[in-house]
C-alpha cells in the first residue's frame, strides 16, 4: 500500500486527499494540519457563506482573473473546470447557486455544509487527520521521504505540499531545492485620506475604472467608499494586478478615478448640454449621472472652483472642463493598504517554472506535489483561488491514484 502525506489541512489538502482515496482506495493518506483546526480558511470565506467558485465556464476567460498563473492554469482547466466542481459538489450532496455576479455559494449560504462534506468524507473513507502537527523537515530517502513534524515521523511514497501561503512549508521547499517568489500582499483596499471622499461611508458606484498612475495597470467594476479609503471589487482587483508593483512603491502611490467609466469629452457634452437646457437650475442640487450619488456628486462640484449658489448659467467652459476632470481623471494619493475582511491573499510561492501542470508534480523532485496558494498563483475575488484549489487537488490526485 503506497503511503502519501499531505501537508496542509485547508482546502486543496482535503480535496486533494479525498480524491485520490476514491480514486485508489488501496493508498494510505495521512493529513497533517500544524494548527489545532482544519478547514479554518473554508469556514471564514465568503463571509461564512464559501465562495466555491465562479460562474465563468470558459477556460481562456476563468484565467483572466489569476495575476499570477495565468498562462500555467489554461492546460488545468481544461481538465476540471467550475462545470467540474458543481458537478462534484453536487454529487456530494452540497448543491450550489450562482449569485448576480457570478459568484458561486452553497445553497446552504453556510461554509459548515462544505467543512463538513470534507470532514465526513476522511472519516469515512479512513483518511488520517493530524492536528498539531506542524511539520519541521523533509528528507529524501532514496524512493520514500522522510517526513518529520514535532510529534512524530512519516515515512512515506509521496509528499503533497498544500499548506497555503505558510512560510514554513516555503523553507521546507527551498530546502528541497524549489525557487520561493518572495509573498507581497495581494487582495487589499486602498487607505485614502481625501476631502472628496471623506465621511461617505457606504456610498458606491457601479462600475468606475481605476488606473495606477505612471502604470498601465487598470481595473474595472465597483468601487465601494470606506472609512479608510477605497474598496470593491474594482479596487481589489487592480490590488492584485498590482501587487508586485505596489510593494515596490512602499504602498505609496495615486490612483486615478473614472467614476463613470466614459471618456472625458461625452462627460464634457453632457454638462455643456446641461448648461443649455437648465440653465436656471442650481448645480449642485441633483446629480445628472444616476451612478453617481447627490452627496458624491456635490464634492466634485466643491472641488472645482464652482460655488454652492451657482446655477448651470454661472458656470464657465473651463468649469465644465475641471468638474468633467474630477468625474473621470480625479487623482487620490493612497499611502498604506487594508487587508480586504478576514481573507488575506499573498503573490508569491513556489516559482511555476519548476511544476509539470499536468499533474501538479515537480519538476526538481519526483513524487513531490504542490497545490494550491503554497504556489505562485493568486487571483481577484470571486471564488477564484478556490477553483484553482480544487483543479490543482484534483489532477494531483490523478497523479497520485496512478502510482
């Protein structure tokens, strides 16, 4: 019977090991989980509701959304994609739905219903689960490896590295001769202290785009305002598109806002049409966008040289000009970052250059997997670093059920 031990007692160490048991019952897993609970990530996502995946069934489109191992996940896709996972899900008794942005739940609204699935599973299929047991070296001995953790040692065939972004188990792979792409943040809201903006909590808008200034990184969606700047799915986004470049800068840096995701010159036709039509009307009294909110709309019109008692007749072309500017060019100067809720995303692992994607195995090391954050893939929220969980966990188990 080959013996496999899975470090890591989070999503892709569970999907991982439950299938390939199904796969190969005759293969002995071990789990081994440094903390004193397993599936705690799980339990926290989604705000407690577990974002499973995304509803995007293409693979040339899913993998638009990883910053981080784009081009390396196309191939994976293809053979267990989110059609996969409803289907596996389903099958396992945990039907799931799509939300209106395509972001996909349990019926159950409830990370339980998926822990439980996973903890269920083990047991009955006599998969070991070890807490407290934070594994301090591996070794290769000859065709086994030598797996050391504080209470005990594991000899065993195969080793599967899925421990997230631990920095641990990355000193554990760079003893083993792997390449670790030093971790920077990657899915975080931007800290701004701007007049513009301050003590509009709660207010958003639709679909702003956002754009690191001096870069060509951009991002588009809704934008949320906060008591600390700037979040939403837009703003995560270029977060993590940014990652890399934002650690460089010391998390100092402008980010231009389009508010209504249109060009300057429509915007400047509108309020010059505006300025014809209502002439008598008071400026900052109604916003003429219905994406942007009167109390939002009113601090862009503060910030130009417009007066509160103006009328659409008072205003001057290079009025227009600056209030068009702050609608679709406005500069906000962000220094720090926030991490977005309880869910705190890392760019940086195991360099993709050494792991055959075809079943997530090694190139340095035979017998050694990694799936999961432990590696150098990261993705925008939505669901999407859970589905590279479960692709990565599943041609591992391939692997590992053929051997």
């Amino acid at each position: 019977m080959k013996k496999v031990i899975i470090i890591g007692g989070g999503a892709a160490g569970f999907f991982t090991a439950i299938n390939a048991k199904e796969m190969n019952p005759e293969l002995d897993i071990t789990i081994l989980e440094k903390g004193k609970e397993v599936l705690q990530k799980v339990k926290i996502s989604g705000g407690g509701r577990c974002n499973v995946t995304h509803a995007c069934f293409e693979p040339k489109e899913l993998v638009q959304f990883y910053p981080r191992g784009e081009k390396e996940l196309l191939g994976p896709f293809h053979q267990f994609m989110t059609g996969d996972t409803f289907e596996w899900f389903e099958n396992n008794g945990i039907p799931l739905k799509i939300e209106k942005d395509n972001r996909v739940f349990p019926e159950s609204n409830s990370s339980q219903t998926i822990v439980d699935c996973f903890l269920n599973k083990t047991k009955r299929l006599g998969i070991s689960v070890l807490k407290n047991h934070g594994v301090t070296t591996i070794q290769k001995q000859d065709n086994s490896w030598l797996v050391i953790t504080k209470e005990q040692q594991f000899v065993c065939d195969a080793v599967v590295m899925a421990a997230g972004s631990s920095k641990k188990v990355w000193e554990l792979s760079k003893a083993l001769r792997h390449s670790i792409i030093s971790p920077v943040p990657s899915l975080f809201t931007f800290n701004i202290k701007d007049n513009r903006i301050k003590d509009l909590l709660g207010i958003s808008v639709s679909n702003a785009t956002v754009q690191l200034v001096d870069t060509n990184l951009e991002a588009s969606g809704p934008l949320l305002i906060t008591h600390w700047g700037m979040s939403g799915p837009a703003i995560l986004k270029l977060s993590a598109f940014g990652a890399r470049v934002l650690a460089e800068k010391n998390y100092e840096y402008q980010v231009q806002v389009n508010w209504l995701s249109r060009p300057t010159h429509k915007i400047v036709n509108v309020l010059l049409n505006l300025k014809k039509k209502h002439s008598k009307k008071q400026v900052i009294v109604r916003s003429p966008f219905e994406e942007i909110p009167k109390r939002l709309w009113e601090r862009f019109v503060m910030a130009t040289t417009i007066k509160t008692t103006f009328n659409w007749a008072d205003v001057s072309h290079d009025q227009i000009d600056a209030l068009a500017n702050q609608l679709t060019k406005s500069i906000f100067t962000a220094k720090g970052k926030s991490t977005f809720k309880e869910e705190f995303v890392t760019a940086g692992g195991v360099d993709l250059k050494e792991i055959n994607f075809k079943n997530f195995e090694s190139k340095l090391q035979n017998n050694l997997f990694f799936v999961g954050e432990v590696l150098n893939i990261d993705a925008v929220t939505g669901g999407f670093n859970f589905q590279n969980a479960w692709t990565g966990g599943w041609l591992c188990a391939k692997a590992l059920a053929s051997r």
